[in-house]
C-alpha cells in the first residue's frame, strides 16, 4: 500500500527541478498524477509509465486563470476530481531593486505569487472536505538576499497568504489543508542556470554550499519527500504550517 493509493495529484511546473521530483515521488507512494509545464511534461509520462504509475499531462500557463479551471474540468472528467495540488511553477530572476523596472517586478508576482492564489482558489472551489494544498514558497520568502527583491516578496506573498488561506479554509468549513514548503538552495535548473549566469561558476557554487550549515546543495528528492508528506494523510492536523527544508540555512 502507497501513502497516496486512491489520490489524484495535481502538480504545476512539473517538467523539470522540483515539480518532476515531486511527480515521481507521489507516483511511486500510488498516486495518479496530473502533471502540467508550459509545455505538456511528456518525460515525466514516460518515467511515471516506466514506474508502473498513471499520469495525464497537459499543457498550462499557471498565470492564464481560465486555464485552470479548463484543467480541473479535465480532473474530474479523467479522475473524478483531485484530492492534492502543488503550486510548484515559478521563476527566479536576481535584479538590483534601482535597476527594477515595473514589467519584471510584475511578471514576478505573476507567475510566483498570482498563479497561487489562482490554484489555491479552484483548490478550494473544487476540492473535496481532506484535500491537501502545498505551496511552494522559498527560505526567501523568510530571509531577504541582495538582488531578489521582487522574488523574496512573491514568496514571501505565499508564505503569508498560505497561512491566510488555511485559516479560512479551516474556519469555513471546507476541510482542506494548506501548507507552505521552504526550499534551501536546490540543485535544480533553476539555480544552477543562475550559478553558471556568474563570473566564476565554480567560486558561486561553493559560496552557495557554503551558506548552508550542512555544507552542501539540497536535491529535488529532499522536497519531493517533504511534498509526499503533505499530500498523505499523515498531516491531517497540519495546515498554515511552513515546512523549512534548508539544510539549516535559517538556523544560522
């Protein structure tokens, strides 16, 4: 038996990083996957296949709000609903705040903050009583940084309207969990695009190790684990909670 037998998952930026993670770890505890990227994620259809695991993937632009609710029209067409969603999808971009201009700062809270509200919105819309809701904020959405501006308010925007959301779902009956999780530095395309962008690759990378006490990059897997758990029911008396997995970078 898997954690997640019988749960439909859905999960938003799940081609690649930490949303293709997460898409295998809950396919191999029996979830059934809805796996959406900008481009149908059709790699992960093939490692869940190959994992014996069912998985549809579709095409979504997380800041296209009709898309969602096209796409939980096709949940409960293909699986009778869902009963988990991770807003994963997201962008990082570094920007000194004088040299910020309205269209970055913008598109910023677009795809890491608005698409949130959307996602959480039809979760709340559409989700059964038991259903499960992980955001994927940041430990910059706790911490500032030089440069990040605008991505430590998007994710510190989740962190604070996750907390908002799970209070008013509890409050008004809807019985569905909402949790945040606050990634380290993870070894994912994202971050490491944004090593290789430095002048000396190799020096940023052991300056970003070295900000975490453990001494070391995070891998998706160690958020994909965190995701797991909050989509089981293992947390049915967690919400509003913000689950720190930094390698101890906070605790400096």
């Amino acid at each position: 038996m898997g954690r997640l037998d019988g749960k439909t998952v859905w999960i938003t930026g799940a081609a690649s990083g930490l949303g293709r993670a997460s898409a295998l770890a809950c396919a191999a505890e029996g979830a059934t996957l809805l796996a959406t990227d900008l481009s149908a994620p059709d790699d992960v259809v093939t490692a869940i296949e190959g994992l014996g695991g069912q998985v549809t993937a579709l095409a979504q632009d997380v800041t296209d709000e009709a898309r969602w609710d096209a796409i939980a029209d096709e949940a409960e067409t293909r699986f009778g609903g869902f009963q988990v969603l991770v807003n994963n999808a997201g962008i990082g971009a570094r920007s000194l705040l004088v040299d910020t201009d309205l269209a970055f700062w913008q598109r910023m809270q677009s795809v890491n903050l608005d698409a949130v509200f959307m996602g959480t919105r039809v979760g709340f819309r559409r989700m059964a009583p038991g259903g499960s809701i992980i955001n994927l904020s940041s430990i910059l959405g706790i911490v500032g940084n030089v440069g990040t501006t605008a991505y430590c308010a998007s994710k510190g925007g989740v962190r604070l309207f996750t907390k908002a959301a799970a209070v008013e779902a509890a409050q008004t009956g809807l019985g569905i969990r909402v949790n945040s999780i606050h990634p380290g530095y993870i070894e994912t395309p994202m971050v490491m695009d944004g090593v290789k962008a430095q002048a000396e690759p190799d020096k940023a990378v052991e300056m970003l190790k070295a900000k975490h006490p453990v001494g070391h990059l995070g891998q998706p897997d160690d958020i994909a684990h965190a995701v797991v758990y909050l989509a089981s029911d293992e947390t049915r008396f967690m919400t509003g909670s913000e689950v720190v997995v930094d390698g101890g970078l906070t605790a400096w």
